[in-house]
C-alpha cells in the first residue's frame, strides 16, 4: 500500500495527526497537499513556525528538522474521503498511532478534527468521552492533546477565520510548554 511517510523523530514540540491522507496527498507526496485544503493558510497565518512555507516535501522537512513539527495520520490508507475509512482501519492503526506517540513523546498531539481524535480514543484507548476544541484533559504519556477543526475542505462549515484561531491558541500552548521546560 502506497501512504505518506510518517515525518517523526523523538523530543518534537507538536506531531500533527490527520484522520488519514488523501488520495491526492500520496500522490502529491505531502501532507495537506489538495490546494483547496485550508491547512498551509491556516498554519501560515498562525505563525506556528516563524518563516512561511509553501506546500511541500520541502516545507515538511523544514517543518520536522527546524520547528519540531512532525506528522503522521490516524489510519495510514489512504482514501479519496473520510467516509471510505472503516471500522477494522480504525482498529488497525489507532493502536500503532498510540504507540508511535508514546514512543516519540511530542510536547503536544495535535489531532485534526474530531473524528480523528474520537475514533483514536476508541479504538486505541477503548474510552469514550465528550470533548470540545482545544486543549483536553486527557493526555497520551506524556504529551498534550489538542484538537481543531479539520482543515478539509468537505469541513467548509469551519471557516479560514476559526482555524487561524484554533492554530494561533495551538501556538500559545507550545510557546507556554516550551517555556516551562526550560524553566526547569
């Protein structure tokens, strides 16, 4: 099966996890790759990394190297929607997303979009809860979770204006993590 590469490595500030790539991702050989998809404007806009980058392997790998941004997605198929995922991909990968997280310990998990979140708790954690954007009290190890609207533009009923919103509070939280580690 043909994916994304996974953009990891430990002691990252924030790993991005999306539901799963898209068709048009693999492809592209980037994450967020389909011009539509809000994700780089947002990001851009929310200065969670101080230069702007122009979508890409390269802003990618400028993103893991020199931000501490890494990325990976809940279930690794990919499919041309979110309604192509299934159950058993939920059950395959949820475990193996836990595992890369507890393993790589970011400062932050940063699910994007409820679903991903939602179905990671279930079929990784075996829990199920309810939860609002943001900041969640639950963590995985030790790593923060954040969630924001998903940047898809089949979730057009959250506006350029919210996810610039949600990354910038995404921002202040790394910005306040880091600060506290090197505190100590």
């Amino acid at each position: 099966m043909q994916t994304l590469d996974d953009y990891l490595r430990p002691n990252l500030d924030i790993i991005s996890i999306g539901l799963n790539p898209s068709v048009y991702s693999v492809k592209s050989g980037f994450y967020f790759a389909r011009p539509q998809n809000r994700f780089w404007q947002a990001f851009n806009a929310s200065r969670l990394a101080e230069q702007e980058l122009t979508p890409g392997k390269t802003a990618m790998t400028i993103l893991l190297r020199d931000h501490g941004i890494g990325f990976t997605d809940l279930v690794k198929r990919p499919t041309s929607g979110a309604a192509q995922i299934k159950p058993a991909d939920f059950r395959k990968w949820a475990p193996l997303l836990r595992d890369k997280l507890i393993h790589h310990q970011p400062r932050i998990a940063w699910f994007h979009g409820k679903m991903a979140y939602r179905n990671y708790l279930l079929y990784a954690e075996g829990r199920k809860i309810n939860f609002t954007w943001g900041q969640q009290v639950a963590v995985i190890g030790r790593s923060a979770v954040f969630v924001t609207p998903n940047p898809s533009p089949a979730n057009a009923v959250f506006s350029l204006a919210e996810l610039i919103k949600w990354y910038s509070r995404l921002k202040t939280l790394r910005d306040e993590l880091c600060r506290n580690a090197n505190l100590k």
